[in-house]
C-alpha cells in the first residue's frame, strides 16, 4: 500500500496538512506570482503570459483586474472570454473550473478551501479541499462566496452578495444567503 503525498490528500479531499513543505513552495510561488502580476498596469499583453504560467489552463480572452489573490493558481482552469473584477479570491487548494464567457464581479471568492467543523480536529490543524465546477455563460455578481464542492450550471445568473453553499442548476437567477433559485430562464 502506498501512502498519499499531502498533494495528493489535498486533491482528493481527504484531510491533508498545508504546512508540508511541497505545499509551501507552490504557495509561495503563487504569492511572488501575485505581487508580480498585480504590479502591472492595465496590460492584457503583459499579463496574458503571466496567467498562463500559472494557472493550470487558460482560454483565450482573459481579462483579471488586479488585486487578485490566489492560493496555489495552478489548480485554476478557466475557459474563453474570462473576466474577473477587481479583489476576487481564489482558494484552489483543489481545482477550480471554470467555462466559457464566465463574469466575476468584484470581491468575489471562490473558495475551495475547508476546514474540520469539529473544534477538537480543527485545532489540529488539517484542512480538507472541494473543486469548484462553474458552467459556461456564468455571471456571479460583486461580493458573492462561492464555497467548496459547489458546482454552478451553464446560463446561470449568482446575485450580488449570495452565499453559494450548495449547488445551482443551469438557466436560473439564484441569490441570497445562502443563495437559492429565484426563476428560471
């Protein structure tokens, strides 16, 4: 029997420890990403390259306004015509996949990221990750949390301030906290 890396455990949502020192290094090549790529000025031409030597894959069209915040960047895929306002948060301790012609208003987190909800494993320190799956044609707006394990059907439309703890179905308004289907589309 072979026994998981802590990369491993932490893909496959088993509780892992964030401290191990591979997670460290990609962590804090993340954050000498994210001082660089937030350093430049409005520059599609500049920044492109830089997404893409990070993130796990990219499409074409990518547009994310500074700040940006990620945890490890490459367990991030976003798809063609992507843009992501100012301040939004990517906790990709496990995947975080993203279609085509998806919007992020400002401030939002996608938090893949957990912890114990047991104080007494909590204070031990292990974490526990969940993908995030996000449809094609998605606008979430400003200020919304997008939590682990939460999948986002296609043509569906996150009110600003919503709290998405469980998943969205395709072609629906969905909004609140936490965030639930207002009407079809």
């Amino acid at each position: 029997m072979t026994t998981k890396t802590e990369y491993q455990k932490m893909l496959a949502g088993d509780l892992y420890d964030a401290a191990d020192e591979v997670l460290m290094n990609l962590r804090i090549k993340a954050r000498e990403w994210m001082q660089l790529y937030n350093a430049t000025g409005y520059n599609r031409e500049e920044r492109t390259p830089l997404v893409q030597a990070l993130f796990g894959k990219t499409g074409n069209n990518i547009d994310i306004q500074t700040p940006v915040f990620v945890d490890y960047g490459c367990h991030i895929e976003i798809g063609e015509n992507f843009f992501a306002n100012f301040n939004c948060v990517f906790l990709d301790c496990n995947t975080i996949k993203i279609g085509n012609n998806v919007f992020l208003g400002p401030n939002v987190q996608l938090y893949a990221a957990t912890h114990p909800v047991l104080a007494a494993e909590r204070i031990k320190g292990p974490e526990y990750a969940f993908p995030i799956t996000i449809g094609d044609n998605v606008w979430i707006g400003g200020g919304s949390i997008v939590c682990p394990g939460v999948s986002i059907g296609a043509n569906t439309t996150i009110g600003a301030g919503s709290v998405v703890v469980k998943d969205v179905p395709a072609n629906v308004v969905a909004a609140g906290n936490p965030c639930r289907v207002i009407r079809h589309l």
